[in-house]
C-alpha cells in the first residue's frame, strides 16, 4: 500500500475495564477497534480499507 493518500477518514470505537476503580491508574485492561478507509493514492496503487483490532493492558504501581 502507498505512503501517501489524499484522503484519509477512520472510525475508532473501544472499551475499558479498570480492575481498581478507586485507583484506575493501578490496571486496566483496553481493546478497540479501528475502520480506515483512504482513497486517492498516486499512480493507481491500490489504498487501504478495512479493521484494525487492538487490545492492551495498561498499568502503574
């Protein structure tokens, strides 16, 4: 897929679970989902569109 497109538009949703909520720095646990969708690209390449699914555990003591 090329580096560079005209135009670029994404639609990102998630949830979070805090395992602490009187401290929700302590941990908690992340996931999401993105759509990206571009279009434009130079030389006829062919641009990106489709879901990325993300998933993370965040934490501090």
């Amino acid at each position: 897929y090329p580096k560079w497109v005209s135009t670029m538009n994404s639609f990102y949703f998630g949830l979070n679970y805090y395992v602490f909520p009187k401290d929700p720095d302590m941990l908690k646990f992340m996931v999401g989902g993105e759509y990206t969708a571009t279009s434009g690209a130079r030389g006829g390449a062919k641009c990106f569109d489709g879901w990325t699914w993300f998933t993370a555990v965040r934490f501090h003591f």
